[in-house]
C-alpha cells in the first residue's frame, strides 16, 4: 500500500466505523421501545447485545483513529496495545449484562404471563435484521478496500447479532402461537451464554496481545519461508513476532559468512527486508546481524536454528 492509499484508507475505515455506531444508536432506540412494549427477556437479552455493539463499535472507532497514530517520543512501538486494554474493559461491561440477563431469565422460568404484542417484537427483529445486513455488506465493502483489521473484527460482532434477532423471533413465536411460555425465558438464557462467550473470547484475544503471544505457526512458517530465499543467508535463529492492534512485529538474527565486509552484509540484510516488505507489507521487521557460528547466549530457545527444512547453506553471493 503507497503513501496516498495509506492516507485515504483512513478516512474509509473511520466511515465505517461511524456508520456502525450510527447503526447501533438506531437499534438501541429501537429494540429499547420493543423490549418495554413485549416484555420479552429474549428482546431484553438482544437489546443488552445491541447495546454492547454501540460500545464495541465506539472502541472500534477509537481504535482505527489511534491505530492510525504514529509512534511518538514515549510510544515507539505505536499505540496498537490500547485497542487491548479498551477490549478488556468492554469484556468486563459484557460479562455484568450476559449475567443481568441470565438472573433476569432464570426469574422468568416460574412466570406464566405470556409476551405481549408477539407481531410487533417479530416486525422489530426483522427491522433489525435488514439494518444488520445492510451494515456488514458496507463493512465489506471498506474492508476490501482498506484491509482495516479493526472493521474487520467489527463485521465479525454485527454477524452474531442477526443470529441472536433470530433467536428473537423464534422465542416469540414459540410462546404465543405455540404455548410455549418457556420458551422466551430459555432463549434468555441461550443469549446470555452467548454474551459470556464472547466476553470470554473477547478477553483472551485482548490477553495474547498484551502478552505479545507468538503469530499462528502457519505465518511464522510463511514468513521465514521468503527470508531464507536470500542467496549468502547462511540461518536464522531467535525468530520473535507479536501483535499489536492492527500492527506486526517481527525479528530474527540472521547468519552470514563472517568472512564478508559489512558492506557485503549490509546488503543482505537489505535484500532480505525488501523481499518481506513486498510479502508482508505491514510487518515491521527487525533483523540482528550474526557471524555464522556465533553463539549469543546459552538459552536453547534463542539459539534454535528456525531455518525452514528445505533450506540448505548456500555459499553463492
């Protein structure tokens, strides 16, 4: 991505962040009326979903404008860590309502009044759905354009609230035209599990970035895959990587004939950049030059050679 496409992907990615947080003050005000009018805890259960997304959607606005901020004097590694600790304080807003909602249901269990005005909670549902909809093929849309990896993860959240508009509908419709007065209360429940999950998932993902937990072994694979084509590369060992926010880190030391000149070595080194750049765009990488044979410490973890199997010593400049 060139300079210019950098700065307008910016303004796109904000749109869309904007536009989800305008979808879920919509929602908000709509199944907020719903939820009063039906007296449905399965309607309850989606307005406290819809009120998460209004927070999730504002945390991604916050994170794709600061994710956008250049490193500055006391954050050389940028600002990407702060998408985490919003998440972790989301997960705590999260966890407090699946269980408001699951108190609230299980106290519906011994209740036998029906849901009132099951047409009207279905037409809202319904309402919500196509909103939903009409949301994620727009995020699509910016996504293919920008790449963001924040709207990205919003369109991911907004899938799950079609799924629980659903559950909505169906909780209605087995209560009033089926009898089943349970069924509201028991869809409550489901909804409240499914908050906790993804407050539990929420959660981890926000700890592996703050622990700076290693890329999947597929892309660490992939990514030393391109950095041993480099003809005079001799290994590579103390391969590192983390995440923060939308960014990637990675570094490694790299062996070379210690009999070159620093120039000769530097140029390798360079090499090697330019190849990861042009397959990893948006990885910062780091690279430690090594005599080959050099032994750095006595950690085996450091010291380990991580130079891909196929790879054999090549001694061509």
């Amino acid at each position: 991505m060139t300079r210019e496409e950098r700065r307008l992907a910016l303004p796109l990615a904000t749109r869309a962040a904007l536009a989800s947080v305008a979808m879920a003050l919509f929602l908000l005000a709509l199944k907020g009326f719903a939820a009063w009018h039906t007296g449905s805890v399965a309607m309850l259960g989606s307005l406290a979903d819809t009120g998460l997304d209004l927070l999730a959607s504002l945390v991604t606005l916050y994170g794709v404008r600061l994710a956008a901020t250049p490193a500055d004097h006391d954050h050389r590694f940028g600002h990407g860590k702060a998408e985490a600790l919003a998440a972790l304080f989301q997960v705590g807003l999260i966890t407090a309502s699946a269980a408001g909602i699951g108190w609230r249901a299980l106290m519906a269990l011994g209740e036998t009044a029906p849901t009132q005005d099951a047409e009207f909670g279905i037409g809202v549902s319904i309402v919500a759905i196509g909103a939903t909809v009409l949301l994620l093929w727009y995020q699509r849309r910016i996504i293919r354009q920008t790449g963001s990896v924040a709207i990205m993860a919003d369109n991911v959240h907004y899938q799950s609230d079609v799924l629980l508009n659903g559950s909505v509908i169906a909780a209605l419709v087995l209560d009033q035209y089926m009898g089943w007065h349970g069924a509201d209360a028991l869809f409550g429940i489901a909804i409240a599990a499914w908050l906790a999950w993804g407050a539990f998932q929420a959660s981890s993902n926000a700890i592996d970035q703050l622990m700076d937990k290693e890329w999947p072994e597929d892309q660490r694979s992939a990514f030393l895959d391109i950095a041993a084509r480099q003809p005079g590369l001799r290994g590579i060992h103390d391969f590192r990587t983390r995440r923060s926010g939308s960014h990637d880190f990675a570094q490694f030391h790299m062996e070379v004939d210690p009999t070159i000149t620093v120039a000769r070595a530097h140029d390798l080194v360079e090499s090697v950049e330019r190849n990861l750049k042009r397959a990893f765009p948006k990885v910062e990488v780091l690279i430690h030059l090594d005599p080959e044979g050099h032994t750095d410490t006595d950690n085996p973890l450091v010291e380990a050679d991580v130079t891909p199997h196929w790879f054999s010593k090549r001694v061509g400049y």
